[in-house]
C-alpha cells in the first residue's frame, strides 16, 4: 500500500500531517485537540461537550447560520464529537473548498463569541440529548458501565454531563475552558485527498495564527476499580454489560487485545455469536468491545434479552467470556487476524477514515505509523499471546452494569461469582 504522509510542526507547536490521495476528487479535514471529559473538573463535568456545541453558534464574523450555510454551498460537510479524551471538529469538501473549509474551522476556534442566549438554548439542546440518552438503554448502560469501573473520577463521569451540571455552565465556564485547554501544542490538524502538503501548512499557518496559549493540563491518571451498577426498568428487554480492565494505547497487549475481542465477539462467526445468538437463540445483538486510553483501557461484553431469557443467558455469557482464556485455536487466531486487517485496509479507502487515522496516530504516538508496520505487528500475535492476554484481563475485578426487568437477574456477588478465574 503507497502512502504519502507528510507531517510539519509550526513553530507555535501546532502539529500539521497530511495523507495525500490523487485519486480523489474531495479532501477530510479537521482539527483534533487533546482535551475531552477526562480534564474536566467535577463542577464542570459536560463542559468539553457543551464547547464544542457553542463552537457552531456563531464567531466575530459569522453567525450559526451563516456557518451552515457557507459549507453547505459548496456541498460540504461540517460536524464534531468529544470523547473521554479529545475532541475534534472535522469537514469534507471538494478539493477546490479546501480553504474555505480550513477558513470556517479556524473561526470556530479561535474567534468563537459563546453569545448568552445562543448558550442558554444550546444548554437545553443538550440537556435533550441527555434525556435522549437516558430513554435508549443500550446507550445510556456503557456510561453506567463506565462509571462502574472507574468510580469517582474524571473517566468515569459521562460525555454529556448530567442536567444540573449542564445547567450551570456560564459563558464564562465555556469560554475559560477553551482558552487553558485548545492551545496549539495540543492540537493536531490533519487532512487527506486531494491536495498538496506545503501549500496546506501555509494555509493552516495562516488561519490557525491566534490560538489560545493554554494552561496546564490536569490529567487525572486512570484508576480502574471495578464494581456493579443495576437498575429496574419497566422495558421489554434487560441489557447486560460485564467487563474487566482493559490496556493502554501503547501497551505491548494491544494487538493481542484487539485479536481477542475479535474471535470472541466481533463478528457472526465469533464465539459469542455463535454460542449466543446462533446456537441458543439468546440475544438478538450480543458482541465485545474494547476502549483503550493512554494510561489504561476498558475491556466488555454487552447483550440484550428478554426478561424471561435473561436468566439462562448471564451464565452463558459469563462462562464464554472465561472460556477464552483457554483453548483458542489458530484457525480463530487467524480469521480474527484476516477481520482486522481486511477493515483496517477497507478502512483506508475513505478520506474520512485516513484523516481520522492519521491525527490519532499523531495524539497517541506522536508518529504517524505505517500500514505495513500495523499490519505486521497483526501477523506477529499468536496463540499463546492472545491467551496470555485474557488471562491479564480476566485476572482484575469485572465490572458489571444491568438494566431493565431485574426479576430473573441474579444478584451481584453471584454474577461476579461467575466472572472470578
């Protein structure tokens, strides 16, 4: 695979990367910053998010309309998300609307005027979306989850915020947060289709020029825990999510972790799959997941199953996800191997994916890493890693988080029972 990544830091220490696809008509651009949920205070649990809904709302030069506008114009595309650890704003546009895109990213960023009343909707804007959340279970159950494993602390309170928090925030709060936190050193612009690198750096230095200069950022280390959370609810299924500690980033774990998660609940043909939906008729949707942090990671399982199900379906669910510590075959080493690499490839042919790709290559190893590199730590996972892996995992305390019609749910110390090696 031909890759033409390039990457040059501005003596502000803003970091500028390119991938570079002539086959293309379109460029993905975006700005990535590394702040998100984790570096908030308690009393401003939400604030990263609420920032990054108020960055649209209108700057010194346009208003939230205008914003929408102008990109939609030229057929662009112009969104944002936060996440624990960072938060991005991205657009897509024709190669020729390169400019204009990075012109409108830089003025949400740098010249943002967090009108009050623009911010008292907005704060109610999400405070739906919190509600949103907390109507559909199968969302709301992984901040549940979340929260369970690492108890009062900032990686474990929620993305949205909860209402009265919400609520609180002032224009001053927003605005304050963007000034320590969005500094160039921090920062991470990166684009790719159709377009020339020097050419992009010198129009990123040119709309990205007044940056705030920040502050100290408060990182509060992961500390993973474990623990249960439950809650009734009159609902037509009951969601289950179980899970242990998960790795790093940059832990040495990391491919065997995502072979793992692969062969055990990432696809039809995955144990969980198979023995869960296939073979018993349990679950609808069962699969595992795997979030990975730079200091520690978070490794589940989640299903949903009636009421009457639910009660042959925890054990299940817990005995094969322990099973794996054992008896894995390099046949299911192997296809798990060929899923990854085939997505990570597919993956690639999307500007979108290889924006995204790069910039989070360049905010977890401060390098962009190659395909080829990837691709053979991939090959390099064998049996007896992926084993190895489960065992580390499954050695910590689980985490358990229920939702829904709780009669036929064991209680938690025999679920946890049931999760102890």
């Amino acid at each position: 695979m031909i890759e033409d990544v390039r990457v040059t830091t501005l003596p502000s220490g803003l970091v500028v990367a390119t991938d570079v696809v002539p086959t293309v008509e379109s460029v993905t651009l975006g700005a990535w910053v590394a702040t998100g949920t984790r570096h908030e205070a308690p009393a401003v649990n939400g604030v990263s998010h609420l920032l990054e809904h108020m960055a649209f709302k209108g700057t010194r030069r346009r208003d939230a309309r205008q914003i929408a506008e102008e990109i939609e114009a030229v057929g662009g595309h112009l969104n944002a998300y936060t996440s624990r650890d960072n938060t991005a704003y991205y657009a897509r546009v024709l190669r020729e609307d390169t400019g204009l895109a990075l012109d409108i990213l830089g003025d949400i960023l740098q010249n943002s005027v967090f009108d009050a009343e623009e911010l008292g909707r907005e704060r109610e804007v999400v405070v739906q979306e919190i509600h949103q959340a907390l109507d559909t279970p199968d969302d709301i159950i992984f901040d549940y989850f979340q929260e369970a494993a690492f108890p009062d602390q900032a990686l474990g309170r929620p993305v949205l915020g909860t209402v009265p928090v919400v609520r609180s925030l002032t224009r001053d709060c927003v605005d304050g947060y963007l000034r320590s936190t969005y500094a160039p050193e921090r920062m991470v612009v990166a684009a790719s289709g159709r377009l020339e690198h020097d050419a992009f750096v010198e129009a990123v230095a040119r709309h990205f020029d007044a940056l705030p200069t920040g502050g100290p950022l408060v990182e509060e280390p992961g500390r993973y825990r474990g623990g249960c959370y439950r809650e009734e609810r009159d609902l037509e299924q009951v969601h289950v999510v179980l899970g242990f500690e998960g790795v790093s980033n940059l832990d040495d774990a990391y491919y065997p972790l995502s072979v793992l998660a692969t062969l055990h609940g990432g696809g039809m043909s995955s144990r969980l799959f198979q023995e869960i939906r296939e073979k018993r008729g349990l679950a609808y949707s069962v699969y595992s997941f795997s979030s990975c942090y730079q200091d520690t990671g978070l490794y589940g399982v989640y299903a949903g199953t009636g009421e009457a199900e639910v009660a042959e379906l925890i054990p299940v669910l817990c005995e094969e996800t322990l099973r794996v510590v054992e008896g894995i075959t390099a046949e299911e080493v192997n296809r798990a191997r060929a899923q990854l690499k085939a997505s990570l490839l597919m993956s690639m042919e999307s500007t979108s994916s290889r924006c995204e790709h790069l910039a989070r290559q360049l905010q977890v190893h401060g390098r962009p890493v190659p395909m080829a590199e990837t691709l053979e730590k991939l090959d390099a996972v064998q049996v007896a890693d992926v084993e190895a892996c489960a065992r580390r995992l499954f050695a910590s305390a689980p985490t358990l988080a229920v939702i829904g019609p709780l009669s036929r749910v064991e209680d938690n110390d025999r679920m946890l029972a049931r999760l102890t090696l």
